[in-house]
C-alpha cells in the first residue's frame, strides 16, 4: 500500500516534526520543568508518532489498529494540554503556541478519520 510504511503517513510526518519543533523551543524552558512539562510535553508529542507508526505496522489487526490511532489521538490532545500550560505559565509566546496548536489540531483530526476507514489501511 504505502512504500515506506508508516513514514509516509502524512499524520507521522506532521506529527514528527511537530514534535522536533517541540524538542527545540522546550530547550527554552526552565530548569525547574525539567522533570515536568519538559518531559512531558515531549514524551507526549513523540508518542503520537510511535502510536501511529505500532499501529500501521499491526494493521492486519483491525481492533488493535483502531486501539493505536486512539491511543495516538489521545497523546496528540495530552501535547495540546501541555501546550496551554506552557503558554499560560509564560513559558511560549502566543504565536509559538498558536502555530503547534493549530498543527496539533490538523494531526488530531487524522487518527479519527483513519479508525473510521481502517480498511483503507489494512494489507493489501
């Protein structure tokens, strides 16, 4: 179906690099976040990209393809969380948290719509 597998979802490659943006601009944050919104803002935006990319490749498997896109739209609302808080504490400005917002927004919409045309997504 696709040649390069789970990479050449356009929801993986929105969501890596969302997340690269994210590992970038957090380097700003305070020390003091470090074992908190450091971490999990960036555990939870990576986690949108293995869910994605554990549920493409176990696909033959409708029920646990659908458990991964839900499990990867989950983390994707987690970053949006963390994103408000990151704002709020005055730790982005407002364009930076627009911008990943609004992607985050884009990169949740698509998890759902994949459980709903699983068999789109099921081996050839």
């Amino acid at each position: 179906m696709i040649a390069n597998g789970y990479k050449d979802l356009r929801v993986y490659q929105l969501a890596f690099k969302a997340a690269g943006e994210i590992f970038e601009y957090s380097k700003k944050f305070p020390k003091e976040e470090k074992y908190s919104l450091t971490d999990q803002i960036r555990k939870s935006s990576r986690s949108v990209c293995v869910n994605v990319g554990e549920g493409y490749r176990k696909r033959i498997y409708p029920k646990h393809f659908t458990s991964k896109m839900t499990d990867a739209d989950g983390e994707c609302t987690e970053t949006m969380i963390w994103l408000d808080f990151a704002y709020s504490c005055g730790y982005m400005e407002s364009t930076v948290h627009a911008s990943l917002f609004n992607m985050y927004t884009e990169i949740g919409r698509m998890p759902g719509a994949m459980t709903n045309n699983a068999d789109r997504f099921g081996p050839k």
